[in-house]
C-alpha cells in the first residue's frame, strides 16, 4: 500500500487536534444539515478539495465498554486480561461513506486512520492517546465510494444484528476509566496509480447531548452505546464543550 507519511500527515492530525478546541476553525461539516437526528462532524481541510463525507448512522462514535454481548470484542474484553475486563471501555466509530474527490477525473485510494485523545486536565488541552492502523480502499473510479467505520449494535437497522467481524468491533480499547475522550478521523484522498496525495482533511465530532436521568439513547456526533450507559452506575456519559464532542469514562 502506499505511504503517505511524506505529505506530514502526522503534523497535519496534531494541528487538526488543536483545532479541537478552537470553535472558529470550523470549515464545513460533513453529511446534510445537522439536526437532532443525524451526525454531522467538523471538517477541517488541510489539503486540496476532499470528497463528499457521508455519516451513514444516527451517531457518528459511541463510547462502551467490555462485556458488551451483541460486540466483537477484542482481546482485551476477555476475562483474562489483567484481571479484570469489565473495568474497561471501548469507543465504536460508526460507518461512514466517503466519496472520491470530484477535482481529479482518476482513480482514487482513500486512505482513513483514526485517532484517540485523552482531556489532559493539568495541560488543559486534548493529547493523542492512540492511532489506529490505517485503511486503504481498493482503487475507486470517479464517483465511486468506499464505506468506512464499526458500528456499535445500536445504530443497527432492526433486528439488530452484528452479521460479521467486520461490524460491531470498537475503533478503541482498552480505555481506562476516569478520563473524558473524543476521537478524530484523518482521510487522505490518493491518485492511484502514483500515490500523489490529491486531497486531505480531519473531522471531529461536535454535538452531544447532555446525559438524561434516566438515560436515553438520543446522542448524535458521539454519544454512548446502550450497553454501557444502561449500566447501574452509568458507565458513558457524553457532552459537548466549546466546540467538541466527547464521552467520559465514570
């Protein structure tokens, strides 16, 4: 696969995370008009002319936890790790459909890696916590896309179902408890044939509404799976704070 790190794209994710916290760097958002219903993250375009993003679920990342029976979860959900699993959490970033750029009539790689970050109180900032491996389409002619993303069980159309492997795994995990969380999602748009980077962009989440009593499953940009804020104490709560979208950890 091709290798886009000499475009910086390390660089660009960590001044895109700054952005986290700086509302007025708002470019566009991705997918329709927001509303209550529907997910719609921040972009933020670092590169050239992206394509159109589409966020195919009712929520855009979920926060859960291990334990979770309708998940493929990991290794680090099993008992066996460090003693105990059920201490940790799990984040899902939904699927998402992404769309060749419309400013270059080739074939096209999208490239997505997503990445974790962790509030760190005493700096007062979002710090990157973890990376995921990144993910490549096959080549795409013009207009074509490619679906990206795992959903938590919820988002499922009914009867919810996890049909394979690839659904219902969580982007992240282990995540310890105690600490707030949000996740940003790199894409890189590529000329197939050379690897020439032809676009690239960030996106955030931004909405989350505030956690009820009792809870009810009504988040939109993230928010939390029903198997963890169903848990007695809550174990997810999601909020929104200048600008960024974000779970806690209780």
């Amino acid at each position: 696969m091709k290798n886009v790190s000499n475009i910086g794209n390390s660089q660009r994710v960590m001044r895109a995370a700054r952005l986290l916290v700086l509302s007025a760097s708002v470019i566009g958002f991705i997918g329709a008009t927001a509303s209550p219903a529907a997910a719609s993250w921040r972009q933020t375009i670092q590169l050239g002319t992206p394509g159109f993003v589409n966020l195919l679920d009712t929520k855009g990342a979920e926060g859960g936890m291990c334990g979770d029976p309708n998940a493929n979860e990991p290794q680090y959900c099993t008992k066996d790790y460090r003693g105990d699993y059920s201490n940790w959490n799990q984040i899902f970033i939904n699927r998402f459909a992404v769309y060749t750029t419309p400013k270059f009539a080739v074939n096209q790689t999208i490239v997505v890696t997503n990445y974790l970050f962790k509030w760190d109180s005493s700096q007062a900032r979002w710090i990157q916590l973890q990376q995921s491996t990144p993910l490549y389409s096959p080549p795409l002619a013009p207009g074509w896309n490619r679906i990206f993303g795992s959903p938590a069980f919820d988002v499922l159309a009914a009867p919810a179902h996890c049909p394979s492997s690839t659904l219902c795994t969580p982007a992240f995990g282990p995540i310890a408890r105690g600490n707030s969380y949000t996740v940003l999602v790199q894409i890189s748009w590529l000329e197939s044939s050379t690897g020439r980077v032809l676009a690239q962009a960030s996106y955030t989440p931004v909405n989350a509404n505030p956690p009820t009593n009792p809870p009810t499953n009504n988040q939109n940009d993230i928010g939390c799976a029903p198997w963890a804020w169903n848990q007695n104490p809550n174990r997810c709560m999601a909020y929104s704070y200048y600008g960024v979208g974000y779970v806690y950890f209780p």
